[in-house]
C-alpha cells in the first residue's frame, strides 16, 4: 500500500511538473509572438514612412514634370495652328483643350502639301531661232 502512496504521490508531481512546464512554455510562446510583432510593426512603420516620403517627392517632381510638359504641348500647337500645320484646337477660358484630337501623320503631311505655294511652270526664255522665227 505504501508503494501505491508513493507512485500516487509520484504521479501527481510529476503532472505538476509537467503542467508547470506546459504553463511556462505558453508564456513564452506568447510572449515571443508579442515581442516579435512588435519589433515587426515599429521596422515595418520606419519602412512605410520611408518609402511614403520618397513617393511623395517623387510625385512632386512628376506634377512639376507635367506642368512643364503641359506648357509645351500648348506652345506647340500654338505655333502649329499659327503656322496652318493644324486646324484650330477649340480652348475654354483657361485655355486648356476642350476636346481631345488626334493629328495624324497624314494630317500633318497633306497640311505641308497645303501650305506650300503653287507650282507654277516656267517657261524658258525664247531663243534666238524662235525670236526670228
């Protein structure tokens, strides 16, 4: 009866061992996962900010490249309209085309063909022969 005490005994410390064990692995799991995710969430915020600044200037200097194409592309089809190149592009009160047209390569040659004068023939001087004749 004494062995069956002991191994009752015995049973019972060591699931107290074991569920101690048990208890003390959760908490470190737990707090291992709780741990990482923090270092995972300030790493990963110091990369977002990072990268969010150098899109905004990036975007920045893409507004200012736009702007600066923008004007451009209206100076160009200023001198194209004034030089007959183009028709006429409708504008609203800023100036900004009102509708979208395409100019195509045809276009722009058959307005060349337009803009350049008439071919006249010329006549040779009459020569002698012909001036007695």
């Amino acid at each position: 009866m004494v062995q069956e005490v002991l191994r009752l005994v015995d049973c019972e410390l060591v699931a107290t061992v074991v569920r101690e064990r048990l208890m003390e692995a959760f908490i470190y799991s737990v707090a291992g996962i709780i741990i990482g995710g923090l270092i995972t969430f300030f790493v990963s915020r110091h990369y977002y900010q990072r990268a969010s600044e150098e899109l905004r200037s990036e975007a920045e200097k893409l507004r200012t490249e736009v702007d600066r194409a923008r004007k451009h592309t209206k100076a160009l089809i200023t001198y194209l309209e004034g030089s007959r190149v183009i028709p006429r592009v409708p504008t609203d009160a800023q100036h900004d085309s009102i509708e979208q047209q395409n100019i195509g390569v045809d276009r722009v040659m058959e307005s060349d063909e337009e803009m350049l004068p008439p071919v006249t023939e010329q006549k040779d001087p009459p020569t002698d022969t012909e001036r007695e004749g």
